[in-house]
C-alpha cells in the first residue's frame, strides 16, 4: 500500500463513524486535502482528493481507498477513510471553501491535523 493511502487512511477515521445529518449541497464538490502527521508511528503527510455530493464524502483519486461519513449542514466534518484494515478518523469543521481539523489512527497509533479547501 502507497504512503498516501496509508495517510488517507489515516487521516479520516477516529472520531464518529457516522454519517452526515442531511444533504449539504453548499459543500459539494471536489476538495484538496492535505494532512500532517504530528504524533505517533505516522510520520508522511499526504495530498490527495475528495468529492462531496449531497453531503456524503467519496475518495476522489486512484488507489482503493473507501472514505464514509461527511459534511453536516452546519459545515460539521465526520469521515472514515479505509485501505484494507487501515483505517482514519477525522472530524472538523468547514467555512465557506476551507475546511480543517484533526484525524486520528489506531493501527498504526498516530494522529495529526488536516486542511482542505475546495478545488
């Protein structure tokens, strides 16, 4: 598995696995992630792409990524990114065509920030 899912991975699973309250459609489209690696076994950051479409989040790029959760209508992010058994949890919050927050990993244990903006 490439360094970048393995961050995809772990960049957006952790907190909730829940999905998004409603549609948001004022957040759909495509947005540029980029995360950092501040604590744990984690130690690359990783660029890569994700589509929002009625609220709900999809991995946009090319590798087997599965990404679940999403944005609520009041701009609250909750996703899971998975490869395999890899998984990442990220919750934060959006404002207009910006959004961050955190991301957490339990295998392997690490965990850091994020910050995407729409592309």
């Amino acid at each position: 598995m490439s360094p970048a899912l393995k961050m995809a991975a772990c960049l957006a699973a952790s907190v909730a696995l829940a999905a998004p309250a409603a549609a948001a459609s004022r957040h759909d489209g495509t947005w540029s992630i980029t995360t950092s690696a501040e604590d744990g076994a984690c130690a690359t950051n990783f660029d890569f792409k994700l589509k929002v479409r009625d609220g709900k989040v999809t991995y946009a790029g090319f590798w087997p990524v599965k990404a679940t959760g999403g944005i609520s209508r009041l701009g609250v992010v909750r996703m899971t990114l998975a490869h395999g058994r890899q998984r990442v949890l990220a919750t934060g919050r959006v404002e207009g065509d910006a959004a961050s927050g955190d991301w957490t990993s339990p295998q392997p244990k690490c965990s850091g920030s994020w910050f995407a903006k729409r592309a």
